[in-house]
C-alpha cells in the first residue's frame, strides 16, 4: 500500500470519539511512541516551546475529568494527555540550540553556524524576553516598522504574538499525536472544555505556561461518535490563485 493511501485511511479512521471502551487499556508503549512523535513536530524557530503531561493513574485521571467538567471522553479515557505551552522556557531552549552549533564548531565557523549563533543568540531574545519596562516592545515596534517600510518584513510582537505562536506550535504537536494514536489503532478526543486555572494549578504551572488542550485516549465505541463527519464545501475553504 502507498503512502498516500495509508495516511488517508489515517485520517479517515481518526474521528472525535467520546466513550472509550472500559475494558480495553491503552499499552503504554503507544503512548510513548506517540509522543516522540509529537516530538518531531514542526514548530517556530525549533524552538520546542512546549510541554506534554501525560496523565495514566486511575486516581489522577479522576482529578483530570473533574477539572474537565465531567466530559464523557475525560471520565472514560484510557489515558489523558495535556499539551502545554512554555514560552518561559525560552531562554534554556535557545542556549540549548547555541550549545548544539558550538559543539559542532571546528576551527573558524561556517556562515550558517555565524547565522545560527546570530538568530539564536539576538533575535531569539529580542522575540522572547519579558519587558517589564517597554524598553523592547519600542524596539520591537522600530525594527517592524522600518524593516518594513519598503519590503515584506516580519512583524515582532510582544507577549501577545509569542502566546500565539507558542500555541500554534503546541497544537500541531496534538495533532501528531493524535494521528500517531490512530495509526495505532486507537482512539483519541481533543478537550477544550476544562478548568484552565485550575487545571494549571494542579500540574504546577508557571505563571506564562498555559494549556493549550487535553487529549483523551482509549478504544473508541460507537456511542462515543456523535454522528458522521460533515465539513462545510471545499470551494468555502480553499481559494486557489
């Protein structure tokens, strides 16, 4: 079988369920698979700033279905697994990738090594530094502006657009998993309904981490479908110029 062929019964085969099978455990080893999947998802800069709390003991995933108002797919999954967003991590996650090229230095360093000690060194930080005092956010909006004065130019933002993109790159790694979870012949449930403050507060968060979503895992049923997939026309969504 094709590639191509198999990705789509992937995609056909992954659907929203959410009643799992009580009697059908999750093996761990999917789990982690999964997540080392989710790993290698693309992200901004690599910079990875994300993290994956995954939730198996019988009695904290009780706490977790509370936190998850009681959703049917949280009080009967398998396992649970909670992306997060962790743009405090910045600065251990750039001097990780500048780590990573002065190790691979000998002798005078190539331009793509200057480059990247260049981008992770002083663009990472200008993108990513807290500031209290506006200092870099009148930076940030003096670069934007005259960058882009006469050519397309990179708009910086501040705390705002780090959330999004922090965010951004936490789902697509929910999404690797949860293609990995069907590949593997299970069944999975991205939540958006839960307690995020309290939920936060039970995982022991920082204070810039947030929870971008809970993920529930098991064996899918029939029950747990609520109806077929229906999408609005291709030609609504998709404009080809």
């Amino acid at each position: 079988m094709q590639l191509q062929e198999q990705f789509q019964q992937i995609i056909d085969f992954r659907r929203s369920n959410r009643k799992f099978n009580p009697d059908v455990a999750v093996p761990a080893e999917v789990i982690e698979r999964s997540l080392q999947r989710a790993i290698l998802s693309p992200n901004s800069s690599n910079m990875q700033l994300w993290s994956f709390h995954w939730v198996s003991s019988n009695t904290e995933k009780q706490k977790l279905a509370a936190l998850c108002l009681g959703q049917s797919a949280a009080r009967t999954a398998q396992e649970l697994v909670v992306f997060v967003t962790r743009p405090d991590k910045w600065r251990e996650r750039k001097n990780w990738h500048l780590d990573q090229v002065n190790q691979e230095i000998v002798g005078e360093p190539t331009k793509a090594q200057k480059m990247m000690q260049q981008y992770y060194g002083k663009v990472m930080p200008l993108l990513y530094a807290n500031d209290p005092l506006r200092i870099l956010a009148a930076l940030r909006l003096s670069v934007s502006f005259f960058g882009g004065l006469f050519k397309p130019f990179y708009r910086t933002g501040g705390a705002s657009a780090v959330r999004v993109v922090t965010h951004k790159s936490c789902a697509l790694a929910a999404q690797t998993f949860m293609l990995s979870i069907a590949a593997e012949g299970f069944h999975s449930c991205p939540l958006e309904g839960f307690d995020a403050k309290r939920l936060k507060k039970h995982l022991k968060l920082p204070r810039r981490a947030e929870i971008n979503m809970v993920v529930a895992v098991g064996l899918g049923t029939e029950p747990g479908i609520w109806g077929k997939r229906v999408r609005v026309p291709y030609e609504e969504v998709v404009f080809k110029s």
